[in-house]
C-alpha cells in the first residue's frame, strides 16, 4: 500500500510524441552548446503543448501525477496559467474530432482524479475549497465526457432496444416455422 | 506520422498510464473492512459485458414497459409524475434470463435518482437507492447507463457532502466509459 509514490517516468517523457521529444532535444542540445542549463521538465510544457491539445493533457497529467519538478503554490498557478492559455490559443481549425475529445476528456477528467487521490487527506476535509472546486470540475468533465457518448436519451434507447428485441424475437418465430411462415 | 493518427496513439498510451494509475489506486486498500472507513476513496470496479439473451414474450413484454415508462416520465407535468413514472417501471417483475434489463434498470434508477435529487430531501433517498445498486462489490454492466449511475451517485455524493464516495463514484464512471471506448474501438 503506497499512496503516495511516485511514478519513474519524468514529465519530460510524457511530454510529447517522437518529433515533439525530439524537437526538445535538440533544445537541450543547443543549450547545452551554448553554456547554459539543461532545461527542466516544466520549461518544456510550452513546446510540447503547442503541437496539439494531446500534448496540453499529457503535460496537465504529468503534473496531476506528480511526475513534475517540486512546484510551490505559486509556480503550479503559474504553470497552470500557462497551459491554460496555451490551450485558449489552439487553433479551432486544428481541434480533435469527436472521438478525439471523447479521449481527452477522459484524459483530462482523470488528470483531475488524480489530483485528489495523491492528496488523500484533502478529501477528508469537505471544507476545503481547493479540494471541493476539484471534485465539482471532476464531475463536470465526467458529465462532458458522458454527454458526447452516444445513447443519452432515455425513451429512443429504451424504444431502440424494445425493436430489436421484437426484430429477434419475430425473426426467430418465423425461421422456426415449419413452412416459410410470415409475420 | 500524421497528427490524427499521432493522437491516437498518445491519447491510447495516455489512457494505459490512466488505468494503470486506477489499478494502482484499486490496489491502495484491498481490503472491504478497511475501504469502509470514512473517508476512503473506493475505486473498484468489477464489470461484465452484456450478451443479447434469447428473446422471449415475456422479454419482450418487460423491454416494451421500460420504454413506455421511460415515455411517461418525458410527458410528465412535473417531477412528481415523472418519479411516479420511473418508480412503476422500476416496480416491473424482471423476467429470467433478460441480461438486457440490467443497464435499462441502471437508468431508470438513475433518472429516478436525477429527479429525487430535485425534490427536497430527496438526495439520502435517491443515494439510499443507487449506492447499493453500485456497490464496488457488485460487478456493472460495460454499458454507458453504469457510467451514467455513476456520475449521478458522485453528484448526489458531493449533495450529501461525501467527497470520498463522490470522488469514488466519478472515478469509476471515468473508468466506465475508458472501456467502452476501447470496445468501440475494436
């Protein structure tokens, strides 16, 4: 039992696809040509994010996971803003289809999950805002998330499921009739 | 490789990490005594998927009730008729070897439950009627009505002030849809 371990995998590694991670190693490359530091993990948010919105979960559930630096209070609204706004200037043009933002919604909403469950005893404390405002925006993305899944009318899935049954049921009948029966 | 394609995969990798997060978390407390202390976050889930049954006139005869309650409930003036509605279709004798009728139950419960929560004092009621239905102990249906009842459970759970159920609740709703996502993607 181990609530409160964290993962191998470095934010860094979750960042991105190949040519975004590539992309960032030869940043790192030039830097380190140049003198200057490596830079961590948090520094390369922004350029994994911009190739798309995948990118801007990923990074938010590295974050989520505790796979990111050590943040005060402070850093992580930074960082936080930071992916925000990363995520407001996407090109619409470019945004995921349907399927896509079935996936990122459930992404995002277990990145908000996490969030809580690597911080157990907040949850114990309903008087806390920071842990109620995550709870609420949790439930709201599982809503989104439920709500972009098809069969969210009650009566046209309960009615779509009786006629099939009937089909079944009337299609069985008459194949079991001795002689080519009809309905 | 194509962004499309490239979000695929990472959003199929995202979604490994998230699930084996969700085992990792199932994992915290194994034991039911332990999970039932206040306060704990219990995400299990156990589910089975749904085979269509041999139809039967019986069958049939309980599908076609579902559906009429669910109609009733859509014309009904106010949300004491439209509980009125779904409690009757609720109340419907579930025929034997009708694997069909567990999500439809789960939605009807979950409607019930979504228009309890309206009325005052409705929240313990309708929380006293789906937790049991969703006990981590009992295994749900991959069907999009689990993930539904779960979320209305998590809703009804922040109502009632029990951040850890409702964290629980919308966990495995997460978890819910994960799967059938897979399924369709088969």
């Amino acid at each position: 039992m181990n609530r409160t371990r964290q993962p191998e995998s470095s934010l860094s590694q979750l960042a991105g696809p190949p040519d975004v991670r590539r992309e960032d190693a030869r940043i790192a490359a030039e830097l380190v040509a140049l003198g200057e530091a490596e830079p961590d993990a948090l520094e390369m948010i922004p350029a994994a994010a911009e190739a798309d919105d995948v990118a801007v979960v990923i990074a938010l559930f590295g974050l989520a996971h505790g796979a990111g630096p050590e943040l005060s209070p402070l850093e992580r609204r930074r960082v936080w803003r930071r992916l925000e706004t990363v995520h407001g200037h996407a090109d619409p043009d470019a945004a995921p289809k349907r399927g896509g933002g079935l996936w990122i919604g459930l992404a995002a909403a277990a990145a908000l999950v996490l969030v809580p469950f690597f911080a157990p005893e907040q949850m114990k404390r309903t008087s806390d805002p920071d842990a109620h405002a995550t709870l609420l925006a949790m439930g709201q993305q599982a809503k989104r998330t439920l709500g972009d899944m098809p069969g969210g009318q009650d009566q046209v899935r309960a009615r779509a499921l009786a006629d099939d049954y009937a089909a079944r049921l009337h299609g069985a009948a008459n194949s079991d009739a001795p002689t080519g029966g009809t309905r | 490789m194509s962004v499309g394609v490239r979000s695929s995969v990472l959003a199929r990798g995202l979604v490994a990490l998230v699930l084996g997060a969700c085992a990792s978390a199932c994992e915290v407390s194994p034991d039911a005594d332990e999970r039932a202390e206040a306060g704990a976050i219990d995400t299990r889930l156990r589910t089975h998927a749904i085979s269509p049954s041999v139809p039967t006139p019986q069958g049939l005869a309980y599908l076609e009730a579902i559906a009429d309650a669910h109609a009733r409930a859509d014309a009904a003036a106010d949300a004491e008729d439209r509980a009125a509605a779904l409690r009757q279709g609720l109340a419907q004798p579930l025929p034997a070897d009708l694997p069909e009728a567990e999500p439809l139950r789960l939605e009807l419960a979950a409607r019930l439950c979504e228009t309890l929560a309206e009325q005052p004092s409705g929240v313990p009621v309708a929380l006293d009627l789906l937790a049991p239905m969703l006990d981590p102990e009992r295994s749900l249906p991959v069907d999009r009505a689990s993930a539904r009842a779960l979320v209305v459970l998590g809703d009804l759970a922040v109502e009632a002030g029990d951040d850890a159920l409702a964290a629980g609740s919308y966990m495995r709703a997460i978890r819910v849809m994960s799967l059938l996502r897979q399924e369709l993607e088969r």
